[in-house]
C-alpha cells in the first residue's frame, strides 16, 4: 500500500448555505478511500474575485492521503458534482468548488492538473486559512502581498 502524503485542499461555495456546503465538504473529504481529514481551517468570508455573485465562504483542509493527485483530483470533482456544481461559464457563481492546492511536494503540470496551483500565491482566502493550519507553508511576504485583499474570519459554529 502506498504511504499517505499530505495535501491542502481549498474550498470555496457562494450558493445557497455555503459555509454548510464547505463544512459537509471537509467531512466528506476525510471520508474518502485512503484519505484522513487531519485538520480544517476556520471558515473566511472574501468577496468574489475575477467573477460575480455572492460573497464566498472559503476553507482549507488538510488530507493525510493514499490517493495519487490525479485520482484525489477526480474524487474532489466527484464531490463537487454531488453538491450540485454546475461549470455554465468561468468563475460562475459555485455551490462547491475544490481545488487542490499542495500535494506533498510534488510539482505537477499536466493538463488536467497544476501543483502547487498556480494562483494560490495571489489570493488571500487561499493563503489565511492555509497559514492557520500550516503557517511553515505561507510566508509572512505572501501574506503582505494579499493584505489589501477583503477576507474575513467568521465565528465557530
């Protein structure tokens, strides 16, 4: 059996309950095949970016996992299809959105899939939640570098 390797996962939803859409979201991650939930971020409201619609409910999570990427990648799709995800255009409004942002340390390039995901960097309701819950992975520059960026931290519960 392979070894489990660390990935991050963001989550993301702006239709309909969506802080309860990402909180069933981590559930579910953890109980993927081979995969353990190791911990979850607060959830973060952030206006939408490039896009319209509702302000986002935003997470990430953190997976102890078995899975390969590409085979964590069609499970998070599948996650998403089941929560109703519909793709009519680009950064349309989501009821769930995950995308996965480290996988070990693998770099990754493919056409179905880029590791680390190439605009993490530039977006503070990525990197916040993922320095909570892993601060070695963010620097302090890349969290100044979005500090201009609208996020809020929303309360337990």
């Amino acid at each position: 059996m392979r070894e489990a390797l660390t990935a991050y996962v963001a989550l993301g939803a702006n239709l309909g309950d969506a802080a309860q859409a990402v909180r069933d979201a981590c559930t579910r991650l953890g109980e993927l095949d081979g995969t353990r939930l190791v911990r979850q971020s607060s959830l973060y409201r952030s206006a939408p970016v490039d896009s319209q619609g509702p302000d986002y409910i935003n997470a990430v999570a953190e997976l102890a996992t078995r899975l390969t990427a590409l085979e964590l990648l069609a499970q998070l799709q599948r996650l998403e299809l089941a929560a109703g995800r519909e793709r009519p255009y680009r950064n349309a409004p989501r009821t769930l959105d995950l995308d996965l942002l480290l996988y070990g340390d693998a770099r990754i390039d493919s056409p179905q899939l880029q590791v680390p995901h190439p605009r993490m960097n530039q977006r503070a309701f990525v990197l916040v939640p993922l320095a909570e819950i892993a601060p070695q992975l963010v620097p302090a520059s890349s969290l100044q570098a979005v500090a201009g960026q609208s996020l809020t931290r929303l309360p337990p519960g």
